[in-house]
C-alpha cells in the first residue's frame, strides 16, 4: 500500500468532511460538531402575555390565571444602571425590555445590545407571579396583575439599587423588591406575601422566562449555535431543549427539584432563574402560541395564616454568559456556556487561557502565547515527523527510481520501499501524526472561540476588532493559504501527479473554509503554521549541513 497516498487521501476526506458539514448546517440540517440549528420564524411572536403552567405540578397544586388582558393601561417604568436599560411594565411587574450598556449590537456597534425585548418583532421577556391552588377560584397577583412601584429611586448612584413593587388581590398581597448590584447583571428578588384574607391560603410561587423562537440577530448559518432552553437540578444534572422538541412533545427534562436553576440561552447570553435551593419547585417547558414558548419553575409556598408572611428569595440573571460571575451565583450556573462534547478539553483549555489573558491583556496575544505552548509541548512528536520528511526529500530520486524499475508491479514497488525505509530510518507515517495531533486542538479551540462571551468583541491588532468573527477583510485566511502552500513546497512532492495536484489544491480547500471561521481560529492557524515552516526549515538546514559535512569528512 502507498503510505502517502492514503495519508494525503485521509487530509482530503476531512477536508470534504469538512466542508460538507458547513454546508448540511447552511441548509438547516444539524452540525456534527456543534448545536442543531434552530428553525427559522417567519411569523411574528404573538402578542399577550403566557399563561402560567400547572402541567408540571401535581393535581390541586395550582391553578392558572387568566390571560385575559387587565383592565387597567400599563405603564413602562425605565430602570438604569452602569450595566442596565430595564423597563418594567407595570402590569405583573415583569420586566419586558433589557438593554446590555456594555456589550454593543452586532449589527451596529455604537448601540448596546437589547436581550430583552416585547415588541412586534420580538418577544423575550421575565416575569414572576402568584397562582392559587387548583380548584380554588381566587386570582392573586400575577404576570397579569397591576403592581404600583413603591420605590422612587430609578437611576443606580450607589453600589445598589433597590426597585420595590406591591400589589394585592383576592386576600394575598404581594411585595417584590428587585436589588440591582454595581458592575453585575446579578438580580436579587424577594418577594413577601402576606394574608391579608380571615383564613389560611395555599399559593403558589412560579419564576417565569418567556421567548420566541426567532435566532438572536446577528447569528450566522455558517456556525449555528444553541437558543433555547436549559434547566439543571443535581439529579438529572444539565438539561438543554430545543424548541422543536417541545413543538414534537418529545422534550426530556428534570420535572421536580429541590435545586439548580432554570433559563433560556443564546449565543454568549442567558436569562435565568435560580430558586432558594432546598425548595421543591415544578418545572414546566411548554409551547403558549404559534412561535413563543415559556418555562417556569412554580414553588408552592405553603399554608399561610391570616396576616402571616412568608418571604422568599430568588436570583435573577440577565446578562452574558460570564462563567466566573455565574459560578459564583450557583456552582453549576455556568454550565450554560456549552462546550458540547468537547467539554473535557475546553474547559481546561478556556481556564489556561484565562489565566495567559490575565498575564498579557488581549485575548488575541493569548492565543498567539496559546500556539506557541502547544507547539512547544509537541516539538519532539513535530521534530520527528519533519525530519521523515527530510528523508523523504532526499531519497525522492530513489523512490522514483524504483518506480521506473517495478513498473506496474505495486506488490513488489511496495515492498522495496518499505525496506528502504527501514534502511533509511523513515516513518512513512511520521507526517500524519502531527496533523492528527491538531484536529482536536483545533475543534477545542473553535468550540472555546465559538461558545466564550470573553471573546465576544475581543480584539487583536488593527483590523481585527472581534476574535469570535470572521476577519472582515480575510487577510488572515490569506496569509494562512499562502503559509500552506509554503510548507507544501518545503515538503518532498509525491512521485504520484495525482497526489501532488491534491496537495496543491489543499490549501484552497482550507482557505475557504476559513474565510467564515471566527478571525482568532485562524489566528491560531496562521501562527502554527509560521511555527511550523521555522521548526521544518530549522531541521532540515541542519539535516544537510550534517550530511555535507559527512561527505566532506569522507572525502
């Protein structure tokens, strides 16, 4: 068998391999190496606000309240911090609109990002309410309630900012405090509910995020990732729901627990709600109308006596997916930044490069450090494989001689040249583990890239001003084809003119493809190949000059 043929033959099925995948997920179909795409919306979200879910809960737990839409008009309250835009709508005390201030728009830069939004073409909003057990007819204050904001403060002057709203219906009255943190997209909320009826009541507390189905803008077809759902819980452990399969009734997912967290995600942001841990809570994902979807966690509350409170606590975050920061609200909230399979590896990966940023101060330099360790720790395996190579070069009139001598004969051309290459001391293969070696690094690396919001915006020098985007005047993936071809040249040409015209060709096949990847992937690549040229350069100067010097001591 032809060891080279086969390894130039296993280069060109991954790269048709490749490119075969990015195609499949343009057209909508999943990506082997990453998130389904979602399916695209063309119709508007519809408008009222979702009902409450009493699927998830055992019977004579909790009722639903009316949708029907409330008498009284509503009013949008703006809330702002050093972080926030928020408005919340009067009505329910939900909040339906959330301006990032310090991540801008992808689709203009001199805007901030809008996460939360209830307008006709989008719907992503958070709300939280009270619901009576099944069966009994009383309407608590709820999504769909009016709440008077009690506080007066609506601009954050100090370290934190309190946003207070109350309301009270059918015997249960309702105190809910938002407290905004400086420099955090951390919510803390307590709601306090007293009785204010002559006998016991039973509600129920239910934590709500509702969105369409619609992709965040600015996501590219090329490399889709994951919007839609996400619960955890210490038994079932990270659970992600795509919205088709709730639309199929087929989504599998934790239905009861005393822990963890529920939220939507999307690309490098997350709204989520992390309940009191120790408190049963009823998770529900459901479809409420032709293209938005809801999940809940509703908490029961217990028997409350005539003018008692009972207070609770939960977290709200809205804002992007910070592991250090969501860590630090649950251990496990940052699980929502999805690695996929490459979980064992990326992790360890983005932590190692945390700690290089935080020694040079640019996420583009960090991995330039990042390659440079990489190739450093895979020296000796590279070092091997060029000097192979080398040898390949110099016994190339040989090989072809060989040919010339066997003809058609392959078992016997076969033969010679694996006894010359043990004479010789070549590893036919020794080109091939190198680039095995990589492949992983570099899925890693694009998952890192791919799912990090510490890379969103990141820039480098001059023209790349977002390592998580492609270059926006390709000179990256330029220079990266003109490197390949370069170590192409340096390396010894197949006797084959079927192989040589594969080879020549590879560079094109890579070099489209990364014409779409992130700008800080082939940062990477470009940098390993530089590396690479100098090490093979480096090894087979000193192989020659140890040769000629061998012939001139002989002589």
């Amino acid at each position: 068998m032809d060891i080279r043929r086969t390894i130039l033959w296993m280069i060109f099925v991954f790269s048709v391999f490749a490119i075969w995948n990015n195609w499949q997920t343009y057209n909508g179909q999943p990506s082997l190496f990453g998130q389904a795409p979602q399916s695209e919306t063309t119709s508007n979200p519809a408008s009222g606000t979702p009902g409450v879910p009493n699927a998830a809960t055992p019977a004579g737990t909790a009722s639903t309240p009316s949708t029907a839409a409330p008498a009284v008009a509503s009013e949008k309250i703006t809330i702002t911090t050093d972080v926030f835009k928020l408005n919340f709508d009067s009505i329910g005390a939900q909040i339906v609109y959330a301006e990032l201030l310090k991540y801008p728009s992808t689709e203009n830069r001199d805007q901030p990002i809008v996460l939360l939004d209830n307008s006709p073409t989008a719907e992503y909003i958070v709300q939280s309410g009270l619901v009576a057990p099944q069966g009994i007819n009383k309407r608590y204050p709820d999504q769909n309630t009016p709440f008077r904001m009690v506080s007066t403060e609506t601009t954050m002057t100090g370290d934190t900012l309190p946003v207070v709203f109350e309301s009270e219906s059918d015997g249960i009255k309702v105190t809910r405090t938002y407290t905004f943190h400086r420099n955090s997209y951390r919510i803390d909320v307590k709601d306090e509910v007293t009785n204010t009826a002559t006998e016991s009541q039973s509600p129920s507390l239910y934590l709500q995020i509702a969105r369409d189905s619609q992709d965040p803008a600015g996501s590219s077809s090329f490399y889709p990732t994951f919007t839609g759902m996400a619960v955890y819980s210490d038994e079932e452990r990270f659970q992600k729901v795509s919205f088709s399969e709730i639309d199929k009734k087929n989504a599998d997912y934790v239905k009861s627990a005393d822990d963890g967290w529920i939220s939507v995600i999307q690309h490098f942001f997350v709204t989520a709600w992390v309940p009191e841990e120790g408190k049963e809570r009823y998770i529900d994902m459901r479809k409420v109308s032709n293209s938005l979807y809801a999940i809940s966690a509703v908490e029961p509350l217990g028997n409350i006596a005539p003018n008692s409170t009972v207070a609770t606590q939960s977290t709200l975050w809205i804002g992007p997916q910070d592991q250090k920061a969501l860590a630090a609200i649950s251990p496990s909230l940052d699980l929502v930044v999805d690695y996929g399979w490459l979980t064992i590896l990326a992790k360890p990966m983005f932590t190692f490069m945390t700690w290089l940023h935080s020694l040079v101060g640019n996420w583009g330099w960090t991995i330039v450090l990042l390659t440079v360790i990489i190739k450093l720790i895979l020296y000796p395996l590279s070092a091997s494989s060029y000097r192979s190579m080398a040898k390949m070069k110099n016994v190339a009139p040989r090989m072809q001689a060989l040919k010339e001598k066997y003809g058609d004969d392959r078992q016997k051309l076969n033969t010679a040249m694996m006894e010359m290459y043990r004479t010789e001391k070549i590893n036919p293969l020794g080109g091939c583990f190198p680039i095995l070696i990589q492949i992983p690094v570099f899925l890693t690396l694009y998952r890192v890239l791919l799912s990090s919001v510490e890379m969103r915006d990141a820039g480098w020098i001059g023209w790349i001003t977002d390592l998580s985007a492609r270059d926006p005047y390709f000179i990256l993936p330029a220079i990266m084809m003109a490197t390949m071809f370069l170590q192409i040249k340096l390396n010894p040409t197949p006797p084959d003119p079927m192989q040589a015209r594969i080879m020549m060709l590879m560079p094109l096949v890579f070099g489209a493809m990364m014409f779409m990847f992130p700008a800080g992937l082939v940062l990477y690549w470009v940098v390993n190949n530089i590396l690479s040229i100098a090490q093979q350069w480096y090894i087979t100067r000193n192989m020659n000059k140890a040769a000629n010097d061998a012939i001139l001591t002989h002589k």
